[in-house]
C-alpha cells in the first residue's frame, strides 16, 4: 500500500511537469479531435499522430499516445450520442441507448454521463493499474526465452479468440502478420530476408506504415464505397448537467462498469471493445430500469462507456510490464517504445520507472483533461462533426502521406502505406480482421528471437516449452482457448455478441 | 456466418499465395538447425503454417454456399493508390506543395460530390499549410518547390 503510493508520487513528478502537462493536455485535444472526426477509429488516428510524438523523449512520447488514445475514444463516444455514428467499436453500445437520449433532447445529459463516467472509472482503473502491475512484473522478471515465447503464443491466440469472425482467417493474418514483421535484416545472422534486393526494406517496414496503410487507407476506401455527401443532422445539445435523480441513476452502473471494464481490459484481446459489450449486457439484466434499455435509458450510457475507459486503461497493464499487446492500440505503444530504444517487458518499470509510473499518472490527468475540456468545448465538436466526408478524406491523405513521409524521411515508405492501403481494403472485402495481422507484425521479430534461444537453451529440443511449468501453463491456456472455441455453444454465443446491434 | 463461400476461397487462395512465396523466398537463405536457427527456420515453418491454413480455408470455402463480395470500390481504390503513388513520386522532385496539391486534387475525385474547383481551392489551402507547418515549422527535409520546377 505504501509502496503504491511512493510509486505514484515519482509518476506525478514526471506526469506533473509543466511539459508533461502540455503533452498530456495536447494529446487529449488532438485524439478528441481526430476522434469526432467521422471513419477515423483510435488505431488510425494513433498510427497517423505517431510520427509527430518520435522526437519528444519517451515519456512524454507515450504520454501524449495515451492521451491521444482515451481522447479518440471519448470522441468516438461523442459521435455515438450525437449522431448515431460510433466512431469506434467499442462505441457501438453507446449509440443504443446515447443516441436515444440526444432524440430525446437529452443529448447533453448523455454527453456529460460518459465523461463522469470515464473519469470515474479511469480514476478507479489508475488504481488497479498501481496495485497490479508491480506484482505482475515480479513474475515476469522470472521469465526466460521458453516463457516468453508461450506466452506470445497465449497473447496471439487470446486475440483470435476474442476477435470477430472466422478463426481460421484471423489465424491466417497472425501467421501473414508475424512473417511480414520479419522483411528485413535478420538480427541473429545478418541476413537480408525478403527485402528483393531494396535496401530501404533492410530494416523491415515501419510498423506505423502497416497500421497506416491497413487501417487508414482501406478505411478511406470503404467509407467511399457507400454513395457519400449524405448530410448528418446532429442532434441539439443543451442541458449538460445530469439531474439529481440521473445522478442516483448512474453511480451504481458506472462502479458495475467500472469493474467489468477493469477486468476485461486486462485479458489479451479484450481491451474496451469487449468490455462495453460485457457491461451493457450484465447492466441490462441487473438494473431495475433494465425494461428500458434501448429506449434512451441513462445506464445504457453509463455502465458501456465507463467500462470502455476503464478497459482501455488496464489494458496498458500487460503492455507496460509483459511487453505482451493485448489490443492494435497496444502493439502501437509498443511500437512508439521500440523506436524510443526502449525494449518492452518487465524491464521497462525497473529501469524507466519515472516512464511507467509517469505514464500511469498521466492517465489519471489526462482523463480529468477529457472531463474539463469535452463539456465545455462541445460546440467545437459539435462543428467538427458537421464537416462532409468528401472534404475530410483528402485532408486524412495529407497527413498520412506526410507523417510516413517524415518517420525516415524515406518516399519508399509513402510507396509501402499505398501497397498496404491497398492490402487492407482486401482483408476488409475478405473479412480478415487486421488487428491480428498487426499483432504479430510486432511480435513477429521478438517471437523468433525467443524461440531461438529457447532451443538454443534446450540444444534443440522443443520438449523444453512443455518441461517448463510457467510455459506449459501458458501453452495450456492457449489450447484451452482454442478448444473451447470450437465448442458449439460457445461459438454461438461469440457470433452472437458481435453481430447484436 | 456459414454463407460467406466465395469469400473464403478468396481469403485462402490470398493466404496460399503469400505462404508459398515466403516459402519460396526462405529456401534462398541457410536453414540452419533445431539448436542454431538459421534465418530461414522460423519464416519457413511459418510458411508452411500459413500454406496449411489457407489451404484449409480455400477447401471450406469451396464446400459451402458462396455469397457476392459486396460492393468493391474499384474506383476509389485505385484513385487513392495512385494519388498516394504520386505524392510520393513527386515530393522530391517536384516538391511538397505540388505534391500535396496533386494527392488533394487526384484522391478527392474519388469522393463523389466535390468538384474541381472545390477539390483545387482545397488543395491550396492544405499545400500552404503543410509548406509552413511541415517544412517551416518543422523542417521536415523536402524542398518546397522541387529542382523539376527549379527550386
């Protein structure tokens, strides 16, 4: 107890200096920003943004990709409740009771439950982050090539599973995901491993590339799909401050969505996408205004989007102390501190402390930002909301172009972001999910190294991932989880939590 | 989810496709052992792995109802590429507003309601940003106007 509050005082030393602030501050306002902004999800707007953090130093790099990142989702959540448009998955519950509210002339109560919501729940979350993480990391500082190798594996399965669609294919793109991570000069041996003879691939493709080229430009192209120039009519706000009866109505669901969030963000693969589905399922059946979800109930907002901050937040856990990306979000973080020259894992809160715990406190800061800026801002959004696709897609080009333009100062990148564009819109007509494909982009090059040694440890003998107690367990886990998704019932019940609403 | 057919087929002759020419890239390289990993090791057992999966998901595809594509927006697709192409083509030669203003102008056709005029003043405007933001404030290293146009 007493060491989590020492931990958190040197986290505020780093989060509370006035540049951190700034970063913190900038961040929020720029992911909101992007984030209300129509077809530009947390992944997209994060991997554009990125380029512009590499020359801060790393903690105030990742500060500002956190902000970036519950700054996007709450400006999802804003396009949820105002217009009927989540401009994320995980928003998509938000939008059933949300924008009911805002027909109702509510949109304003709505608006201000979410970011209470979020602030309570990213408080709560900063906490479970301090208690949890240092023992985690314990273990892991135990850990050898043999234990990170399975659980690499676990990580990869556990975002299979949890991911929508076909397992077969979501498989495929880990495997496509994990072999495109090693275009490039193989560290052990030298070697130059599909780059055709281009030396501006012997360092391999830049991850921000990849999520760019997959998630920013195949977007592009399917929002263009649809006939555009559809005018959006966003809904009035006025009215921000919940009443005292809607205050009593949303403390319990926000501490229930809280809790599920908490937990579920902490799962690979879960993160806030499952956590605001499992929250509005489980408030849905314990309320006592359950009978009027759907209809602009104030706990359909409430419990969803704390939830999803909530999530958001501990899923940072496995990725500040076991390296392990547990979301695309997180294997961008993970990214932005490779290019820092900080190796990911346990090491990472032993020897950057002030940036781990720097990070954590952040959080806190940047959520009560989220809290003072969206209210009275939300005119701006509202504004920025209104602006037409046709005008929008060309200005997201620009930036993109420019951003991998300026990672290496290399026209092969810009050339690489157009051939990715062009992969992802096809895993998009396919229905390939690219968050797996993301994943093992980035665990690509570690998983070899792991393997290596582990076999080098063994003499060659893949017995030691199954002899070692801590690896098999985490082996076991990952078959478990692969079997029991072949089980019927549960297959079912996973089409079924996707595809409802 | 048991009509998505020609999908899957797609999808596993897409996945086929890459594990073979992995695979085919990797016998290039000195395989090594068990014990001492050669570069080739881990991305040909990831080839095969990947060749195995798409062939399995070609096979149920074949097997089961087959469902269109949906709408493929061919045009759009293509715009986008070749706009992003020639940003890229152009930004040192010819520079970045030029380049900026060809992406904007080249990429907004695809969209469906802006109109010449429009996507130029657009255009425009988002070259003198970038020139002063990108290039100015910033100093990322690309001539504003390019030795092309005798910059």
């Amino acid at each position: 107890m007493h060491e989590v509050f020492a931990n958190l005082a040197i986290g505020g030393a780093t989060a509370l200096s006035a540049a951190n602030l700034l970063y913190c501050f900038l961040g929020v306002l720029l992911g909101t920003l992007v984030g209300v902004l129509p077809g530009l999800g947390p992944v997209a707007t994060i991997a554009m943004l990125l380029p512009a953090t590499l020359s801060l130093p790393a903690e105030s790099a990742l500060i500002m990709l956190a902000g970036i990142y519950y700054g996007a989702q709450y400006g999802g959540s804003t396009t949820a409740i105002l217009i009927n448009l989540p401009g994320e998955s995980s928003s998509v519950v938000t939008t059933l009771d949300g924008h009911r509210m805002a027909q109702q002339g509510r949109a304003g109560v709505a608006l201000s439950t979410a970011a209470i919501g979020s602030f309570v729940a990213g408080t709560v979350a900063t906490f479970v982050i301090a208690f949890l993480a240092p023992p985690l990391a314990q273990v892991a500082l135990k850990f050898q090539a043999p234990e990170y190798f399975s659980l690499m594996v676990l990580g990869l399965i556990a975002s299979i599973v949890l991911a929508q669609g076909s397992l077969l294919k979501a498989l495929g793109m880990v495997v496509l995901g994990l072999l495109l991570g090693l275009v490039g000069t193989d560290v052990t041996s030298g070697t130059q491993r599909f780059t055709f003879g281009l030396p501006a691939l012997s360092d391999g493709i830049n991850f921000v590339v990849v999520a760019v080229g997959v998630f920013g430009i195949a977007e592009i192209v399917r929002n263009l799909e649809a006939p555009g120039g559809q005018v959006v009519s966003v809904a009035q706000v006025k009215g921000l401050l919940p009443g005292r009866d809607d205050v009593k109505r949303i403390i319990a669901p926000i501490l229930r969505g809280t809790a599920t969030g908490s937990l579920l963000g902490v799962l690979p693969g879960g993160g806030a996408l499952l956590a605001s589905f499992a929250a509005y399922a489980l408030e849905k059946r314990v309320s006592r205004h359950g009978g009027e979800f759907g209809t602009g109930a104030i706990e359909g907002v409430a419990a969803p989007e704390s939830a999803n901050n909530a999530g958001a937040q501990t899923s940072f856990i496995p990725m500040l102390t076991l390296g392990i990306p547990s979301n695309p979000v997180m294997a961008l973080m993970i990214g932005a501190l490779i290019i820092q020259g900080i190796r990911p894992g346990p090491n990472v809160m032993v020897e950057q402390s002030g940036l781990f715990w720097g990070v954590i406190v952040s959080m806190w800061v940047g959520n009560l930002f989220l809290l003072v800026l969206n209210l009275p801002l939300i005119g701006l959004w509202v504004r920025l909301i209104a602006i037409p696709y046709q005008l929008l897609f060309p200005i997201i080009l620009v930036f993109s172009s420019i951003g991998v333009l300026s990672l290496a100062n290399a026209v092969m990148d810009v050339y690489l972001m157009a051939v990715f564009g062009v992969l992802g819109y096809a895993f998009a007509k396919l229905d390939c999910e690219p968050a797996p494909l993301l994943l093992g982009y980035i665990l690509g090059p570690m998983m070899e190294e792991y393997l290596r040694r582990a076999m080098t440890l063994s003499r060659g003998d893949p017995m030691i991932f199954l002899e070692r107690p801590i690896s098999l367990g985490m082996l076991v886990a990952a078959g478990l989880a692969l079997i029991v998704l072949l089980v019927p019932v549960v297959r079912a019940t996973r089409q079924r939590a996707f595809v409802e609403e | 989810m048991r009509n998505t057919g020609s999908k899957d087929v797609l999808a596993g002759l897409m996945f086929l496709a890459f594990g073979v020419l992995f695979w085919l890239l990797a016998q290039g390289y000195p395989m090594g052992s068990a014990r001492r990993m050669g570069p080739a090791y881990f991305p040909n057992l990831l080839a095969l792995v990947l060749i195995l999966i798409g062939g399995v998901t070609t096979v149920r595809g074949l097997l089961s109802r087959s469902t269109p594509l949906g709408p493929f927006a061919g045009k759009a697709l293509l715009l986008v590429t070749v706009a992003v192409a020639l940003f890229g083509f152009a930004v040192e030669g010819a520079g970045l507003a030029v380049a900026t203003i060809l992406l904007v102008v080249v990429s907004s056709a695809a969209g469906s309601s802006l109109k010449l005029p429009a996507a130029m003043a657009l255009a425009l405007a988002l070259a003198a940003f970038c020139v002063v933001v990108f290039r100015l404030a910033l100093g990322l290293p690309f001539p504003i106007v390019g030795p092309w146009l005798g910059g």
